[in-house]
C-alpha cells in the first residue's frame, strides 16, 4: 500500500481529503504550513485514501508519513464523470483575484459608463480612449496607471471612486506610431470633466519622465478644466510645487511633441497644450489659460465657455498651427505630422508616378510683374503628392510655413504669399517665422525658402505694432539655424525681408538660386528710382515726360537686378528653369542628419 512522505518539516494545516475519498493524480490532498508560506501537496497517483497518518496542528518531519492509498477495485471501478468532477471542482474554474482584476479592469472601459459616453456621442465627439486608438498603432497601446482613482476616499465610497474616477481622468501609456514608440497620454473629459488630480499629475510626471529618458515622442490630448480643488486625500493646498509643467516644457528640444484640443481646454490643461512643439485643434474647441468658473471668481464676469478662447480666433493670433474640422481630422494630422517631425521617410518612393508634373511650373509666374498668383498651387505641385500640411495658417500670412516631403525626404517648407501684404514680412509673420525657424533646429529638418518678397513691412501703423522686435527675433532664430537650408527666388527679393527669408542672407544658404523670373535689389525698384533719382525726376516737368523718364530707368534697374544678372555677380549661385527645382534641392540637402526620435525600423509615414 503506497504512502505518502512529508517533503520537509512543516505543520499541517489543513487536510483537504477524507479517508475513503477517491483522488486523481495532481489533485491536492494536503496544505501544509513552513517558514510562513503555505504549500498544497498533489496526490502523486490516482487513488482511494486509506489512512491518515497525522493531525491537522500536528508537526511532521522531512520522511514522516502523511497517508496511505490503495488501488482498490471499488477505486478503479469508480464512475470516471465522478473522479473528473471531483479533480475540476479543486482545479479548475476563476480564482478570486483573477476575477478581482478583470472586474477592476473592465471599470475602465468606456463601455463600463454608457450615459457618459452616450452624451460624448451625442455631441459629436469620440471618447479619450477612441482619440488615442486613432493615433497609435492598431493594438499598440500599453496603458500605465490605469488603475489609479481620484483622491477622495475620505469624502467618497471607494467603490464609487473605482466606478466614477477610472484612470484619475486621464489615460497615459506607450503605444507604436508609425511603427515608433511614443508616450501618448489623454484627458478624459467624462471623468470629473477631464481635470488634473493629485494621482494624476503623479500618472503624467511618470510620463513625462518616461518619454525624456527614452526619448520618446509625445502626443498629447488636452481636453479638460485645468486643476480639481475636491481632492482631500493628501495635504495639499495650493498645489503649485508640481513638477508636471515644467516636465512637459523640458522635453522641447529633446522630443517631438504634439498637442490636440478639442472641445473646451481650460487652466492647466492649456498650460500643457501650449508647451507642445504644434498644436492642433478642432474649430468648435476653446482654449483659455482660465474657465468661467475662474474668470467670475476674479471677478471679471461671467462667460460661457464658448466666448473663451475660439480656436479659429487663436488660429489668427498664431496660437493654434493646425486647424480640424473634428477629431477624426485631428488623429490623422497629429499621424502625419508625427511622422514629419519625426522624419520617417514617406511611403512613396521618389520617382512613383503619382509625383508631380513639374513642366507647368515653368509658367507659374506671370509675366506681368505685378501680378499676383496662387502660391499654394505652386507648392503643392513642387512637394510630393499630398504631402504638405501648412502650419499657421490665418496669422502672419504673407509668409506661408509648412510641412511636406520632398522625393521622399521630409523638409520645411517656408514661401512667401504676394497674394498678402503684397509678399511683405510683417510682425505677425516674422513672429511665425522665428518660432519655425526654431522648430526645424530642433527637430533637424532641413529647410526650403521660396522667397517673392517686397521686405518688410513699412509705415507708421506698421511700426506701432513692434514689428521691429520682431524682426530681430527672426535674425536671430536665423542665425540660429545648422539644419540645411536652401533658398530659391522666385520673383522679388527686396531689400531686409528677402534677406530675413534667405535666414539673413543670400549667402547663408547652402545654396541659393533664382528662377529667371527673379528680381533683386536693396528696396522695392520703383522706389528705389524714385529715391535714387529724385533731382534728376524733379528737374523734368511733372507729366508724360517725368513719367517717360521715370520708366526708361526703371527699367534700367529692373534689368541690372534681373537674375540672370545678379548670377553673374555672384550674389545668387545659380538661375535654373523651375521645372528643375525639386532636383536641385534635393541635391543640394542630400540625407540629414537622423534625430533621437529616429528609432527602430523604418517605416512610412501615413498621408492625409
């Protein structure tokens, strides 16, 4: 008759069989207690139990028989239904803490609160989780800290808490975009309207400190009310020595970063948004450094949240980059504009047929001088097929900034638009331009300048407004500058603002050329006439005369400033057709220099 030995010395704690029960091999017969830890012995054989050898308190020895079992007959001729029920109901079936975590986890899906994310619907707007499934890549997403909630347990039930706060109202993790690891975090707007708590500014430094030591791009969804004052679980008052904003601030330059509003985005969730590299924002959010709820409080009045900050409002003060129609817009700009600052390469390879036809560039200048034209037509067929998303659009907009690919290569894309002020760089624009000329250092994004510019701006309105501070922050940005930058001239290039647009002068390019068309000279050439030949108008009676004299010098001027002329002095490297512009660039910046977020294989990016 077999037995059955104690492994170790122990106490036995607890018998889980009974003389005359029938066992299965592996099911647990015993639990025994040692050095604080309990151990469940299996039965070694199938088998019906015969005798057992201790107590349950009893202390045994390592070899000390526990049991006996036999291969009785009546054993072998049990029903086998009645032995495999009896293993089952030992060893199978959920354990308690596994049903604890899946219950605790499925509290934090969306489907968990449906009048909550029926209102978020029924607004037309997708739900924290959905904003970030849009971004990464499918399946990527690794949430962290999601099973933190608000800190209110002494003023709530905890399991409202857990029901009520999932995540502390905000979803933070690593995901895969455009097959590179990212930091992606989301304020969720259903959870005590998306407000930054305690644990949450704990999930978000976790963050921020994640994506700065693995040099992680970020991606931020800012949606939310800015600081929760109902927090009463630890001993803070004012909360003002949190390291969250500072944390974000400190990435620039080390990674890229994007942010997205929508909806409304007030206090320190626009805190954030702002220390973002770009931000994109959809046209019904509002965005404001304090809510209603904080401007009455100081007593200004009282608002709606829509009167606060409209995005297409920031649009116009240089604040928003990038301007949606909805979320679904706004995920697809953040994928390819990601991809942009981060310069993976594009997924068309540089001589597909569906690259641009560059012969009608050839006539995208009227002959007529002072003519204005489409810049953007120009642009979008000189970049690669859909690749161009411009940035800041409705402030500064005599000088176009923007994003695209060239075969294949991501650069920045800087043009003058004559149809605005004339081409002229005014404070707004000089503005724009310095913070892009930043932009593209730290992002190591070679630069394009495609320069018709009459310079600055001019007047007394226009010096009110400190253009001329502004004008020196774009030298200096310029000055700045070590990517790669080329300039092409395509009609005008006057005086200061020329200079400025070439990153200070056209020299300072690695190469900078003019298409025939182009025209140079320290100011605008009928005012350059008019002032350099004053006496000698002036001594000719005003009328056909002066006028006949007034045009056979302008044209004079015009011909000593023609491109092809200015080549000939060197102050320009080359005149070239148009149609060859995108091989002379190209050329001209070969491969960059690849930047930290440049990590694992390579892969495409995704067009809009």
């Amino acid at each position: 008759m077999p037995s059955f030995v104690a492994p170790s010395s122990a106490t036995v704690q607890q018998w889980l069989v009974a003389v005359g029960d029938v066992v299965r091999r592996g099911q647990p017969v015993v639990r025994l207690e040692a050095m604080k830890m309990e151990h469940e012995l299996p039965a070694p054989a199938d088998g019906r139990i015969e005798e057992l050898f201790a107590d349950e308190g009893e202390l045994v020895r390592e070899g000390d028989a526990l049991m006996s079992w036999s291969l009785a007959k009546s054993a072998e001729a049990e029903p086998r239904a009645q032995r495999d029920r009896a293993v089952e109901s030992s060893t199978t079936g959920e354990r308690a803490d596994i049903r604890a975590w899946r219950e605790r986890h499925a509290l934090l899906a969306d489907d968990a609160r449906p009048d909550a994310i029926a209102r978020r619907h029924a607004q037309g707007q997708r739900t924290a989780r959905e904003n970030v499934d849009a971004v990464c890549d499918p399946g990527s997403f690794t949430e962290l800290g999601a099973l933190a909630v608000a800190a209110q347990a002494a003023r709530r039930p905890v399991e409202e808490l857990r029901a009520q706060t999932p995540a502390d109202g905000v979803v933070t993790g690593v995901a895969r975009l455009h097959a590179r690891q990212i930091a992606v975090m989301a304020y969720d707007a259903t959870v005590l309207a998306g407000t930054q708590g305690f644990r949450g500014h704990q999930k978000t430094d976790r963050l921020f400190e994640l994506a700065e030591r693995r040099k992680l791009p970020f991606v931020l969804f800012a949606e939310g009310g800015g600081g929760r004052p109902g927090d009463t679980d630890m001993p803070v008052v004012a909360g003002l020595h949190v390291a969250t904003f500072a944390r974000l601030a400190a990435l620039a330059g080390q990674v890229p970063t994007i942010g997205v509003a929508a909806g409304r985005c007030f206090a320190g969730n626009a805190a954030l948004l702002t220390c973002c590299d770009l931000i994109v924002a959809t046209r019904d959010s509002n965005i404001g450094l304090g809510g209603p709820a904080m401007i009455e409080g100081g007593g200004l009045g009282r608002f709606e949240p829509e009167q606060i900050g409209p995005a297409p409002e920031l649009a116009r003060a240089g604040v928003v980059d990038v301007l949606v129609d909805d979320e679904q817009q706004a995920a697809a700009h953040v994928r390819a504009l990601m991809g942009w600052m981060c310069r993976m390469p594009a997924v068309t390879a540089p001589d597909q047929p569906d690259q641009p036809d560059q012969a009608p560039l050839d006539h995208a200048i009227p002959e007529v001088r002072q003519r204005a034209y489409p810049v953007r037509e120009i642009l979008d067929r000189l970049f690669d097929t859909g690749s161009l998303i411009e940035l800041g659009r409705g402030s500064g907009d005599s000088v176009i900034t923007a994003a695209a690919y060239l075969k294949g290569q991501a650069v920045a894309v800087v043009a003058s638009d004559c149809a605005v002020l004339g081409g002229a760089v005014d404070g707004a624009a000089s503005r724009k331009l310095a913070r892009f000329w930043r932009l593209c250092e730290r992002l190591g994004l070679p630069v394009v300048s495609l320069i018709d510019s009459p310079g600055f701006m001019v007047g007394p309105e226009a010096e009110s407004t400190g253009q001329l501070r502004e004008a020196g922050e774009l030298f200096r940005a310029a000055a700045s500058l070590t990517v790669p930058l080329t300039a092409v001239v395509m009609r005008r290039a006057f005086g200061l603002g020329a200079m400025a647009l070439a990153g200070g002068s056209l020299h300072r390019p690695i190469g900078c050329a003019s298409w025939p068309s182009g025209e140079f000279g320290a100011m605008g050439l009928e005012g350059a006439v008019r002032l350099g030949y004053r006496k000698e108008l002036a001594a000719v009676p005003d009328g056909s005369e002066r006028q006949a004299l007034f045009e056979r010098l302008l044209a004079a001027q015009v011909a000593r400033g023609q491109a092809l002329a200015i080549a000939e002095t060197l102050e320009i490297d080359a005149v070239i057709a148009p149609r060859q512009t995108r091989d002379w660039i190209a050329a001209l910046i070969g491969d960059a220099v690849p930047t930290p977020c440049q990590q694992g294989p390579d892969a495409g990016r995704t067009p809009l």
